[in-house]
C-alpha cells in the first residue's frame, strides 16, 4: 500500500490555500479519508498518489454535499468533524454527482438464510441476536424478502465481530470509533463488525446494532451509500434512533433491486358492539398474561380482554374472543413461538393453541404432563424453548421434541436469579431483555439472567405509557 504520508506536497499545497486553521496534520488526515472512502481515486495511467487541487477541491466538494455542508471544497472545521465520526467502511461512490439511491449488486433470489458466528461482547448472544431480526424486519417490510436463521453450515448473509485483524477479513478495522463495520456485496454476504466498538440497543451510549447491522444488510443485499443525511443507507453514523424508519431513499433503492412488498391482508377482528363487562384500565390492576405475539406485536391480557402495547402507548381493549375466536377469558398464560408460528394459552388444566388467529383442531386439550394453574409463560430466543411457571419453580419446553419432565419443576431463583415468584406475566423482549410481572410492578433481567440495578418498576408509567 502507498504510504499517504508521504504524498509530495501539491496536495497539501492545494489544501492550505483555501484552509482556515487546519494544520499539516489535520490536511494529512483530511485527505486519507478522501481516499480510504473513494472520493480520490488514482487513474490507471498515473504511477503515484499526486492529486492535483481541482481533483481535491472536486473531492472536498462531494463529501461535503454528502454530508449536506456547504460545498466550498476547502477543508474546515465542520468538514473534519464530520470525517471524524464514526461511519461505514464502504467507499461513497458520490464523485458521479448524482443524487439518488446507488445500485452496486442484486440477489438472484429473494428466500436468504443467515448465520450468527460469535456475537456483540455487551449485547450477548440474545440481544445480538434480537438486533439481528430487528435490521432484516426493515427491509423485509419494504421489499420481497424473507430471512431464516441458520444455525450450520453454508448461509448466504454471515456475521462475524473480529478486532484490527483478521484472518477472515481483508479490511482491518482500526479500534473504537471511525469505521463501525462493513459488509460486502451480493452474493458473498460477508457482514463484519469491529469487536472493539460498544454495541448497545435502547440507549444513546455506544454504537447502535440494530441500524449499523441495517445499514450493513443495505449493502449485502447490493444498496451503495445514499446522499441523503437522514438515510439509513447515508455512510455516517448519526446515532441511535428508537423509531427509525426508513428514508424514502432507502425504500427506492431496495424496491428497485427487488420490487416493492405488496401486504398480506391480515383479518381485522370485528369491533364488539356491545360487552356485559366494562373493558379493564390499562394504567391500573395486574396483567393476567403478556406476550410478545403475532406480527411482533405485544399483547396483554386481563379478564376478558386484551390491548396491545406500542412505543406510544396502548389500543383500547377488545375482547379477546374477537381476536382468537373460542378463547376464554381470566387467562394463567400467553405464549407465542417464533419458531413455530403458534401461539399457546393456558387456563387450569386446558391449553388452547392457534395458528395466527385461528384455533387449531382439536383444541382446547387437556394439560396432563404440567400441574393446572400455570402462572406465566415466555419464550426464550436462546435455545429456542418455552418456559413454564407456575409458583416458584419452572418447566421447560419443547415444542418439537420430547421433553423429559422428570427433574422439573426447578426452582425459578436458580435460572431467573431475583425474578418474581409467583409472576403474573413473563416475556422475552426484542432488545435481548427478560422480563417478570408482578401486582403493578415489572423486573427487568440482563442477558445473564440476573434482575437488574433500579428493578422492580411500575408497569403502567413503563409499559403503559400512562
């Protein structure tokens, strides 16, 4: 590699011509990030690095547009800054000058799999994971495309964290801050982010995975860098988003490589006309259950009623027979199982099972290996199986083969340390979380299963929004 150091002084020359305050150092800096992130690009023809001043002035000017600064073409204060934050290591192929999404490559098919090797240190396996589904979900909303998980062998998309070197890698990564990950274009789907980087979900401190793993996933399906700031496909890190959505940008760029989604009609249950018992206040009183459901919406059950709970509150309540035809009400327990798209609900000795909204045949069915009065229910993304609880202990579940209850229930303490007992509700969260309710209250458990500093908190100011 040519060493940028060393560069003969034309370039530096162009720079401090129109540069207010910027040393030798920072116009060094400036131009071996112009040429790391393809702004300066060598011809063939020319046997070293020169760069003349119009071609930096050119490149100055690009980046800064990028960036929405103004387009002067000198270094300065605010341009440096910019260089400075953290970003994608893909190059901004912006010297075209266009202003619209960059198509670089496309799968030739629109089913992909995936595979997790290794994991963010801070996020754990489960909320590296959680990050993971929640960056495919923005584009599989926008686009024909499913994602599966696999777990072995070949997959199409492959995450990875790795340091400054890697023998997996051809791009080093350089320590916390700067490049944040890259990814490379279809059909290799290699996605590598830097171990040194803080990942974190549901906070300003670090870096966000769920967006730098969406931005990475824009390039392994074959989006270049957008022009546009505010863009999840813009090559600077702008922070964390709780409710990030799209840019219409991003939304062209991937509904040009593979069509736009055309939604499923999901069936709205029908609006009750009339109730012999007055729908229950979300903000008061104790859940019954909650689940993380259907379409990854939240759930939450009391008597004979069910709401669901968003980012900005909740819905009113409806009966929940509208909803799951024949259900009961004052349910023990909620369940839904990502990896079988059931979905389960528990009533003294009876278990009623669904697939989406419909019951299946032959339920409701008599529970005959587990006590009656189940307390709560949750799935568990890690291995994949359904906790039960009922008291202080706990049974574990799997779906799809025999699971031997002759050492259950264990103690809940031992595996949920601090956790509620008995809890009224349960669930796993999509921020890698695990979660009991009790009364009015919540625990909030970390990714080692251990109840966290500040727990427990009200559930209806938290969860309720009230």
């Amino acid at each position: 590699m040519v060493r940028l150091e060393l560069l003969v002084p034309v370039w530096a020359l162009a720079l401090s011509a129109g540069t207010a305050g910027m040393g030798h150092e920072e116009e060094q800096e400036a131009v071996r990030y112009l040429r790391q992130f393809g702004y300066l690009q060598k011809p063939l023809e020319r046997p070293t690095d020169d760069f003349s001043a119009a071609e930096i002035a050119e490149a100055m000017r690009a980046f800064q547009l990028a960036l929405e600064l103004p387009g002067t073409g000198r270094l300065d204060a605010a341009t440096l800054e910019q260089m400075r934050r953290p970003r994608c290591g893909v190059e901004d192929p912006f010297n075209q000058k266009t202003q619209k999404y960059t198509l670089l490559a496309r799968w030739r098919k629109r089913h992909l799999t995936y595979r997790l090797q290794g994991a963010a240190e801070e996020l754990g396996e489960l909320g590296t994971r959680a990050a993971l589904r929640a960056a495919f979900r923005y584009w599989a909303e926008a686009a024909p495309l499913s994602f599966r998980e696999v777990r072995h062998g070949r997959a199409d998309i492959r995450f990875s964290f790795h340091g400054i070197v890697s023998p997996t890698c051809s791009q080093p990564f350089d320590g916390p801050g700067r490049v944040l990950a890259h990814a490379e274009l279809p059909e290799d789907g290699a996605v590598h982010f830097d171990a040194a980087e803080r990942w974190s979900e549901g906070t300003e401190r670090g870096a966000n995975l769920r967006l730098v793993a969406a931005h990475e996933l824009g390039h392994a399906l074959g989006l270049g860098h957008s022009r546009h700031p505010a863009a999840l496909m813009a090559p600077v890190y702008t922070g964390y988003r709780p409710r990030f959505r799209l840019h219409a940008d991003d939304l062209r760029g991937i509904q040009a490589l593979y069509g736009r989604r055309i939604p499923v009609p999901v069936p709205t249950p029908p609006v009750p006309t009339a109730s012999p018992s007055p729908a229950p206040d979300p903000c008061t009183g104790r859940l019954d259950a909650l689940m993380l459901g259907p379409h990854n919406k939240t759930y939450a059950f009391r008597g004979a009623f069910v709401w669901t709970v968003t980012d900005f509150g909740t819905t009113a309540p409806l009966r929940a027979a509208d909803v799951w035809p024949g259900l009961p009400g004052g349910l023990d327990a909620a369940v839904h199982s990502p990896r079988t798209g059931r979905t389960y609900f528990f009533k003294g000795d009876k278990l009623w099972r669904y697939r989406g909204f419909k019951l299946e045949p032959g339920y409701p069915k008599p529970l005959t290996r587990v006590p009656p009065g189940i307390d709560a229910a949750l799935y568990w993304p890690v291995n994949q199986k359904i906790f039960l609880f009922k008291g202080t202990g706990y049974w574990q579940w799997d779906e799809l083969g025999w699971s031997d209850f002759a050492s259950y229930p264990k103690e809940t303490s031992g595996l949920f340390a601090g956790a509620p007992a008995p809890p009224d509700a349960a669930v796993a969260w999509t921020n890698g979380k695990v979660y009991f309710f009790q009364g009015g209250r919540y625990w909030r458990l970390s990714r080692q299963l251990r109840v966290e500093r500040g727990y427990p908190l009200p559930t209806a100011r938290r969860w309720m929004r009230c």
